[in-house]
C-alpha cells in the first residue's frame, strides 16, 4: 500500500447514504420519471462540492450530456454550463426558456498550517458560531477522493471578510488546492423527508438533468436550455461571469430564466406543502411575466390531475441568480424547494443535514415540464383575457353609473 493509500485508508468512515424512492400514494410523478429523478439525485448529491471546486458536480453534469448528444453543450470561460435541448430545429421569434441552478454549497478551501494549526477558509453564508464543533471531509478537485478529515476548532472573521477556521483532529493527507464539506451523508431518505449536506442547490439541478431527459422522450418541439453555474454562495460570482461573458445573448438570443433554487422555509411558504412559486427574494422581485406563467402552469397541473400542491411566495430569506438576470436584462422568475436547516444550520447552533420534502421535490419537477411545454404561452395574458371578459359582464353597470355621477 502506498503512503497516500495508507492515509486515506486511515479515514473514519464517511456517512451512509439511502437514495430510495419512500413508499407513498402522494407522487406527482410516475414511478418512472420518480426513479428517473432519484438517479440524477443520487449521481449529483454524492460529488462533494464548494465554491470554485464544483468540479465533481460538473464532471457528473458533462458525462450526462456526453452520453446524450442531441443536447447542445456549451460552456463559458468561467466553466459555467449551459446544455439546450434543441427542439424541432425550427426558429421562431419567441423568447426561449431556460432554467438555472448552482453546482456548489458553501464549503471549505484547505489553507495549510501557521503557528503550528491547520486552517481553512470558509466560503459561503453560515454563521461563524454554527461552524465551531462541525466535522470536515477534504477532497481533492481532481479525483474528487477523500484526502482527510478534520473538525472546526475555532473559526473567524478576518479584516478582509473571509470566515478562517482552525482545525483540530487532522487525519489523513494535507494536499495543495484541497476543498472541504461538511462530513454529513450525501443523501438519506426517511418517510417523505430528503436530508442531505447539499440540497441547495444540487437538488435542482438534479431536476434540471430530469426535465432534460423528459422533454427529450417527449420529442418537445421547442428549445429548453438548462443552465449549470458556479460559485453562486460568494455573490452569483458564476452567473455574473455568465451575464458579462455574452453567451447567453450570442448562444440562445432573446432568453427568459427561471431561477431554481431551495430557499429557507417561511411561516408562508413551508416543508411539504408543495414546490413554491417564488415571487421575489431578499432583494428584489421577480418577472410578473414569468410568474403569471408558472402560476398559469400550476393552474393546469391542477386541473389535468384534480388538484397539484403548490405554494406562491416572497421567499426573501435568501436571494438568488433571478436578482442577477433581472438586473442584467435577462427577464427571470423563480422556482424553489422550501428548505430546512438552510446552509446546514441545524438545531442549537450545530451543523446538520439541509432537508426538504421529497415531493414538493417531485412536484418542482412536474411544474418544471408544464412549464417548460407551455412555454412562451399566449401572447396576451390568460389574466388580462379574465379581466376583459369580467368588463365585457360588468360595463353596462358601469357606464351607467358613470353618466349618473357625471350629473351629480
Ligand atoms: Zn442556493
């Protein structure tokens, strides 16, 4: 056995997994598209990822899309991924969709030793004082392996802003440009209950992967795009790299978003009570364009199946890469998981496993493709045409009073 083999060898053991699908009546989805969602689940949650090291969730991303050529890859010059399902080939002049999720998680950047301790950089919104006590597995970028384990001794805000932790119970192999994880499981299914060390936002891009192969079986005629970017926890770093590089204008011209993400739970939006229609985040509100589409898309998942759980809300525990898009001109809306023990803040100021409802998962899912096969939908809003035929009913009372108050 070789030195490093010995010392990865040496590690405790990492946290079990359990990606089964729970036994329950409450699907939104067949078994099959639900078996579909639990494989990229799987295959996404278990590639451990930070800011600026999402390079196992994009290796897990890039072998989806080599094994599927229809699908047209792109990538920018900041690695941030776009895959298009191209549709019928057919131009038209409508606005084409695409959806967006994060490939990191807020996570460590290994920084060797001073004074005789370990450090680690914290990268990503999680209190200084949740941090203390919580257990770190390093990974190498390139192999994505295992290379040690530490806990967080003490952790610190430095001048600069950067969050500096001191590690304590070092084991295995200190390498250069290593990254860190909360040591949690990948993924563990119990009830209807999803927990994992990363469900913001691997979850939805997981189900980005699903809506790929979805509108493929269906032979959809229009292009869908689903956009993979990096290093969202720091400042949509990644998208803003998207915006200013051009592509998404040069690439798919004029391009709506929807911005999927897991955004803390709120007493208005809560765990299992179905996918939320996000109307706006911590910062700004969202393209009522958009949003009047998904709600019209719930709308019709309702109907076609007598009744759809869903939520509408101001999700503004967070704000996301909709903010960004909006601000870059780039028309976006929102889809998100309402979301418990955000960025791993557990119980009593401890580290714990992110967790959401698995079919309020299946159901971002469903109301992903309705949305995605109704798209761009009727050019004038199916509201304003409710509203035109409530004054075609109500004019003449209208008119009415309005030459009586005219005499007054
Ligand atoms: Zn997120």
């Amino acid at each position: 056995m070789t030195k490093s083999k010995r010392a990865t060898a040496s590690l405790p053991e990492a946290p079990g997994a359990r990606f089964r699908l729970p036994r329950s009546e409450s699907s939104v989805l067949t078994a099959d598209d639900g078996e579909l969602l639990m494989g990229h689940t799987e295959r996404l949650l278990c590639a451990p990822t930070a800011p600026y090291a999402e390079d196992a969730a994009l290796a897990v991303v890039e072998s989806f899309a080599a094994a599927r050529p229809t699908l047209v890859r792109r990538r920018d010059p900041h690695g941030n991924l776009l895959l298009t399902w191209p549709g019928n080939g057919r131009t038209s002049k409508a606005p084409q969709l695409a959806f967006s999720a994060h490939l990191d998680h807020p996570g460590f950047h290994y920084r060797g030793m001073r004074d005789g301790r370990r450090r680690a950089s914290f990268h990503g919104g999680v209190p200084l004082e949740y941090m203390v006590g919580g257990d770190v597995r390093f990974f190498d970028p390139k192999t994505h392996a295992a290379c040690a384990t530490a806990r967080v001794r003490r952790a610190e805000k430095r001048p600069d802003g950067t969050a500096m932790c001191e590690l304590s119970r070092f084991r295995g192999r200190a390498r250069r440009g290593m990254f860190g994880a909360w040591d949690l499981t990948p993924g563990r299914i119990s009830g209807r209950r999803f927990r994992g060390r990363v469900c913001d936002d691997l979850l939805p891009a997981a189900a980005s992967l699903a809506l790929l192969d979805l509108l493929a079986e269906r032979r959809h005629p229009r292009p869908v795009t689903a956009i993979f970017t990096r290093a969202e926890e720091t400042g949509f770093v990644g998208c803003v790299g998207l915006l200013r590089s051009g592509l998404l204008g040069r690439a798919l011209g004029d391009v709506h978003v929807i911005g999927l993400e897991c955004s803390p739970r709120r007493t208005t939006a809560k765990v299992g009570l179905g996918p939320v229609i996000r109307v706006g985040d911590g910062r700004t509100v969202f393209d009522p364009a958009i949003c009047a589409h998904l709600q019209t898309a719930a709308a019709t998942l309702a109907k076609k199946r007598g009744g759809f759980p869903v939520q509408r809300a101001l999700m503004d525990g967070g704000s996301c890469e909709s903010t960004a898009y909006n601000l870059w001109g780039v028309p976006a809306g929102g889809l998100c998981l309402a979301l418990g023990n955000y960025h791993n803040t557990g119980p009593q100021q401890t580290i714990a496993e992110e967790f959401v409802d698995w079919f309020d998962f299946e159901g971002l899912l469903a109301l992903m493709l309705e949305a995605a096969s109704a798209w761009p939908g009727p050019r004038q809003p199916p509201l304003r045409a409710a509203l035109n035929e409530r004054w075609q009913k109500e004019y003449k009372l209208l008119a009415a009073s309005a030459r009586r108050t005219a005499q007054t």
